[in-house]
C-alpha cells in the first residue's frame, strides 16, 4: 500500500534559511540543524560549549548547503531558557543570527513513563518545535523575550536586596533558636544596641550565657551587620532614582509610580524591573506572566477551577498580592477596591484570600497603563506634593 507523503520542510519561505536547535550543557552543545539544499537531513553533532566552535559549526552548515547547490542567506537559531542565560542569544545576534530563546515548560513532550531522553533527541525536538512556529503555529511553545543588557543589568540590584532580606531572615532566627534552647526570648537581633543587650542576656537559670552560645551569637551578628550595611547600600541606590532631574524611561516609570498612595519605592522598582520594561501584547500576557491567569479545566462533563498558574515571574506576582491588601487601605475609594469588596460581602475569610489574587491582576494591569500610557486608575488618589 502506498503511503502519502509527508510535508517537505521548510516552506518556500525558508529555501535559503539555515533553521538550528541548540540543546545546552555543561559539557558539550548538541546541534541538530536543517540546512537548505538538504530539506529530509538532521544534521547533528557535538561541539565544545564555546560559542567560537559553534560558530565554526554554523559556518560548516554554509558549506554542506553550497555543496548540495544552496545557499544560506539567514540562519535562525533556538535553545531554551535556563543557567546559560541571554548573553548566547545576544552574541548571535551580533553576528547577524536570529535567534530565538524558548521557554522550556512550553515544548510539548511525550508524556509516556519511559521515553527515549537524550541531548540528540532534545535537540532534534527544538528543531521540529521551531519549523512549527515558523510555519504560524504560535501555540506550539513559548518564546522568552531577549531584554536588553542594561535591563537585564538594572533588575540585579531588585533581585539582590530580596535575596539579602531573606538572608537576614534566617540570620535572625538562627538566633532565636540559640537563645530558645537557653529560655531567652526577650532579645531583638535588629535593634542597634543588640551587642549591648547580648551581654546583658541571662538564661532562665539566672546565669549569663555559655561561652560557646555566646560566640556564636556573635559570628551570627557578625554576618547580620554585613547583611545590613549591604541592604542600606542597595537602599540607597535604589532610591536615588527617585531624586533624578532627567531619568529614563524605567526611572520615569518608577517615579511615577512612587506618586500614588500605597505604592513605596520598593515595589514601584520590582514593578518596574521586572515587568513594566517589557512589551506585552495585552493585558492578557501581563496576567499570564505574572502567573496571575487560572488555567482553564473543562472536559466533557469535567469542570472545576484550578486556580492562578503560578508560572510566571514570582517576584512580580508576590509583591502584587501584598499591594492588593494594601491597595484596600489606602485607595478605599478606587475602582478594583469597591469590585472587590462587592463581590466578597458576606464572604469569610478564605474567600476573600483567593478573590484578593483578583483583585491584584487587575491592580497589576491598571498599574501597567498608568505607567506605560499615564491613565490614572479609576478612583486613585496620589500623594501630596512635598
């Protein structure tokens, strides 16, 4: 019996493109490429995880095209999100590559117990994943914009204070926990006269503290203050935005958002860094990547609520639930405050938590067209003029 043929790839569109899959590692970059002039060849290899060999590489794809009587006039690179970062992505890119960063989670996958996994086989699974996209499909996976490097630069300063505060965290209650097991619980770690006080520290027993708890405490505190001198620095940093005369855009943005009532310094950064420097689509693809957005369950007769998808910037959507609650109390009288407490009255407790994470999706997309587009959100109020 006959069989029908297959598609023939890439399209017309693509006769002169060089369409390459990189799957990443620590020890080598698998390739699988397909080159014009060879449509029903997969090419693949191994190379050193340099971007020179892979280079090399590429240039050894033009040359097995020219052979086969094509000629590469584009070439449109893939990999997928992860350690290795954007700075691949921009390196191609200034050698005339296009390439694209996919995020991982979106590439469809057999989802049989065992399947066959390897570097070869990923690889030659990005490449079928980007023919797909190319051809229109946008739903095949997801694509991860490339921010530029300064804003990728910018936003470390955000990411480091969160890190050193939940260092800080943990200092503080390692702390704790000594002096619990000692039955002392009267004794703040943040206090500026904190070693005044240590020495000053009895147990339960009425003694001072033992020597080894003691000096450990004092490493402890020693950590803390290096931490803390660290998150002023940072601080201070982050507010000077604030006192610029001309900033750019992202400082535009910050300062503007610092105006409203209920909005620190603090999350107008995060919202800024981390979200507003982006071009979204709509307000749809914000939610969706803050991992506000409930993904739908419906099949058949099946039908229940999921819940937010939590794969989204985690950062961005952890900060907005706390300005949902604070949103409440200092813009009693603006619009997704009175939505919100029309739809939880008479409710209890639990309810009003999971329609707090509503309210803070649309917080999120009134807060992105009042910084993007100047429309204020409906009801706000801002601060008083200094």
């Amino acid at each position: 019996m006959a069989q029908t043929p297959g598609p023939s790839f890439p399209t017309p569109d693509y006769e002169r493109t060089l369409v390459l899959a990189i799957e990443l590692s620590n020890v080598s970059w698998v390739l699988a490429a397909q080159i014009p002039g060879l449509p029903r060849v997969k090419a693949k290899r191994s190379v050193e995880p340099a971007p020179e060999t892979l280079m090399a590489a590429i240039d050894g794809y033009r040359e097995r095209a020219r052979a086969a009587g094509g000629d590469v006039e584009r070439v449109i690179a893939i990999y997928e999100a992860g350690w290795s970062g954007f700075c691949l992505a921009r390196w191609l890119g200034m050698r005339g590559i296009e390439t694209h960063v996919v995020q991982p989670a979106s590439v469809p996958v057999d989802r049989r117990a065992r399947r066959a996994k390897s570097d070869g086989i990923d690889a030659e699974l990005l490449l079928r994943t980007l023919l797909a996209w190319l051809r229109g499909e946008p739903r095949v996976c997801s694509m991860v914009p490339v921010p530029s490097e300064a804003d990728e630069d910018a936003r470390r300063c955000v990411r480091e204070r969160m890190e050193l505060v939940t260092e800080r965290v943990a200092l503080v209650n390692r702390i704790g926990a000594v002096l619990a097991t000692l039955g002392v619980g009267d004794y703040n770690p943040l206090l500026r006269n904190r070693r005044e006080r240590l020495d000053a520290l009895r147990t339960a027993l009425g003694t001072p503290l033992p020597a080894h708890a003691r000096a450990k405490i004092g490493r402890l505190l020693d950590r803390l203050d290096l931490v803390c001198a660290q998150i002023t620095a940072l601080e201070r940093e982050r507010d000077a935005v604030l006192e610029q005369e001309a900033p750019d855009r992202a400082g535009a943005m910050i300062q503007q958002l610092s105006g409203l009532r209920g909005i620190g310094v603090q999350s107008a950064t995060i919202l800024v860094r981390e979200a507003f420097v982006r071009v979204f689509a709509n307000a749809k693809a914000l939610g969706s990547y803050a991992g506000l957005a409930a993904p739908p369950y419906s099949s058949g007769g099946t039908e229940r609520e999921q819940g937010i998808g939590k794969a989204g910037n985690r950062r961005l959507r952890t900060v907005m639930v706390e300005l949902a609650w604070l949103w409440q109390r200092y813009q009693p009288g603006s619009a997704p405050v009175n939505w919100f407490r029309a739809r939880v009255s008479g409710a209890g407790a639990r309810s009003r938590k999971v329609m707090v994470v509503a309210l803070a999706r649309k917080l999120l997309i009134a807060l992105w067209r009042f910084a993007t587009q100047g429309v204020l959100p409906e009801g706000a109020v801002m601060k008083p003029a200094s």
